[in-house]
C-alpha cells in the first residue's frame, strides 16, 4: 500500500534539515569535528615527509578530536530530542516551543483592508 498509514503520534521524532545548524548548541561538537579535519591534514602531511612520531602524535589527536566532537553532536541530539518529545513535537525548529513555518507558501490572511 502506498502513503504513511501511521499517525503522526505514532511516528519517532527525527531531526530535520538544517535542525543541526539551528540550535548554537552544537557549536563545540561541529568545531571539534572541524579541528579533527585539520589535524587529519597536517597528520597526512607529516607522514609524508616521513615524521613518524609526529604522524602518530597527529593520528590521536585527530582521532580523539572526531571521536569528542561526534560524541558531542550526539548528546546534543539526545537532548533536543528530549525538548521535542516534552512538547509533542515532530523535530521542527529546535529551540522553540511553537511550529515554525518553513514554507513558502502564501499564508491564509485577510485582505490589508480587514485588518484593524
């Protein structure tokens, strides 16, 4: 059968697009993961030049910076989760208690001439 048959309170919460870049909480897991990006470069670079103790002193750190800054990401999810899950929601705009519109579509408003 095609089409989701469940309800929307029976489905899992899962982030969204752009949810990991919404919320500055997940600053230090993205910098962290950034600096194991650098330090992976300079590894590669010092093990082409045949430095040996710096080509392992560069492969843990940049190990140990990916392995902190996805564990970071991860805590952080679980926490937005929780938020979500507390106020029912689907994963939609992370930090706000209210539903966001991320459309484009053209809301269902008066005329100009209605308002007061």
């Amino acid at each position: 059968m095609f089409g989701n048959t469940e309800s929307p309170q029976e489905r899992p919460w899962h982030a969204h697009a752009g949810d990991l870049l919404g919320d500055d909480y997940n600053v230090p897991g993205l910098i962290l993961c950034a600096l194991g990006v650098v330090a992976m470069a300079c590894t590669l670079t010092a093990a082409g030049y045949g430095f040996t103790g710096w080509t392992q002193i560069g492969a843990i750190a940049t190990a140990m910076l990916w392995i902190v800054g996805i564990g970071a990401l991860i805590v952080e999810h679980r926490r937005e989760e929780v938020i979500e899950l507390k106020y029912g929601r689907q994963g939609h705009a992370p930090g706000h208690v209210r539903h966001v519109r991320y459309g484009a579509a053209q809301l269902d408003t008066p005329p100009s001439g209605d308002r007061p």
